[in-house]
C-alpha cells in the first residue's frame, strides 16, 4: 500500500494571499505542512525552482504535483476534491 504524499505549502507568514490558501486548506481539513520560506534557505530555493527561478507565494507541492498561487479551483483538483 503507498503512502499519501503529504501537502507542502511554501509561504510567507506577511503573504495575504497565503492566509487565505491555508484558512480554505482548514476549512476543508486538508493536512498540510506550512514553510516559510523567508525562514528556510533550502524551501525558498526549492519553492523558486517550481516557479523557473522566480519566487511566488503560496506555492503547494504534493508528490510530484505543484500549483502556483491560490486558486481553489486547481487546488480542489490537486487535492482530489472535485
């Protein structure tokens, strides 16, 4: 049986659109692991290297599927939800 890949969400903690991407997660009570990567070298380059270079906040990373920014729409289809 293979695990469920966990939920990353690259963030920063002053980023609206974050605090909005993690309450819609909650409210649906997805797990989640928030990182922010003004805090963590190594996340920050990881979350640029998903976006070609450039840093974007939220990023979501689950196994080997991203989604850039917050749209509930994707995220739902990431997630498996629809």
């Amino acid at each position: 049986m293979s695990e469920t890949p966990e939920l990353i969400v690259y963030c920063r903690r002053w980023c609206g659109d974050c605090h909005r991407a993690l309450g819609w997660l909650d409210e649906h009570n997805i797990a989640y692991t928030m990182i922010d990567v003004e805090a963590d070298d190594v996340a920050r380059d990881r979350a640029a290297g998903i976006n070609g270079g450039a840093l974007h906040t939220p990023t979501f990373e689950l196994g080997n599927e991203t989604c850039v920014d917050f749209r509930p729409d994707r995220l739902s289809e990431l997630l498996g939800l629809q």
